[in-house]
C-alpha cells in the first residue's frame, strides 16, 4: 500500500490501483470482523473513485456502485440504517442510471441492490416495501432468465455469470 502511495505523490495514474487494493484490504478485514478498519478503507477507496469518476463515469460507475453496496452491508452488519439505506439506495440509482444507457446490461446489478434493500427493509420491519421489491426483483429475474435464453455476447454472458454467483455466493453466507 505504502508504494502506491509514494506512487501517487507523482504520478495520480496509480488511484486506483490504491482503490482497488482498499476494497481488498476491505474484504479481508470484514472476513476478520475487523469492521472499522473495513469501513476505513471501503470509504477511502470510495473517495478515490468518485474522485476519480469525474474524468471517467462511465467506466467508474459500476465501480462505485459495487464499493457502495459493500459498505452498506458494513453498516447494515453495524446496525447503522441509516447509512445502510443511503449507501444501497445510492447503489440502485446508480445501477438504474447504467442500465438506462445500455438496457439490460446492468439489471443483475439492479437484483443485487434490491436484495440488498430486501435485507434492510426486513431487518427495519419496513413490510410493504419487502413485499414491492421482492416483486420488482421477481419481474427482474423473469426479464433475466428470458434474456439469457436469447443469443448473448460472451463478454455479457460472463458478466452475468458472475453476478449470478456473487447472489449464490451472498445466498450462501446467510444460510
């Protein structure tokens, strides 16, 4: 971390890749329970990409997308809601906006952050907005499985394929 660091001092190209190892880091440090330090460096590393997302949104905000989603299952593990419900709620709007330019390419992102809210909405016992999600997210998962059966790009095929597993892998933990 340190020499990315010391790379940046001079040359600001290295931002990411210090980003990109904070969520690692970030990653670690959750599956240690060491939820401060997580919190630290997702944080940081959402700094450095909204940062840099104003040169680069389009490539950057999946990115942001992603590391907000993860935050708010920090704060959600925290007990902190209000915090939780922004960092999802910032995740969806962000995916719609993605999915509006490019239709269809984001919509597994946009079934990740309504899981995500699902969770948070159980767990604030918020019932009616549990019952609309799960059922904009079944409408979601029907246009899905619909979509996959047509003729898709590889790359899109992929794409998919690992958010499906990143919901498995998800699915899984709660179990």
């Amino acid at each position: 971390m340190e020499i990315y660091r010391n790379l940046t001092a001079s040359n600001s190209q290295y931002n990411a890749q210090i980003a990109n190892t904070l969520c690692h880091l970030a990653e670690i440090h959750v599956n240690c329970n060491q939820t401060s330090s997580a919190y630290s460096e997702y944080k940081e590393a959402l700094d450095i990409y909204r940062e840099l997302a104003i040169s680069f949104p389009a490539k950057l905000d999946p990115t942001i997308a992603m590391v907000l989603g993860e935050l708010g299952e920090l704060h959600l593990s925290s007990q902190r809601f209000n915090e939780a419900e922004s960092a999802f709620s910032e995740s969806l709007a962000i995916c719609r906006n993605l999915d509006k330019k490019n239709p269809g390419a984001f919509s597994l992102d946009i079934a990740l952050c309504l899981e995500r809210l699902i969770d948070y909405y159980r767990l604030t016992e918020c019932r009616e907005k549990v019952k609309s999600t799960i059922s904009e997210l079944m409408d979601i998962y029907k246009k899905e499985e619909q979509r996959i059966k047509k003729d898709m790009s590889e790359k899109e095929l992929q794409h998919k394929m690992n958010i499906m597993q990143r919901l498995q892998i998800r699915k899984n933990k709660k179990s």
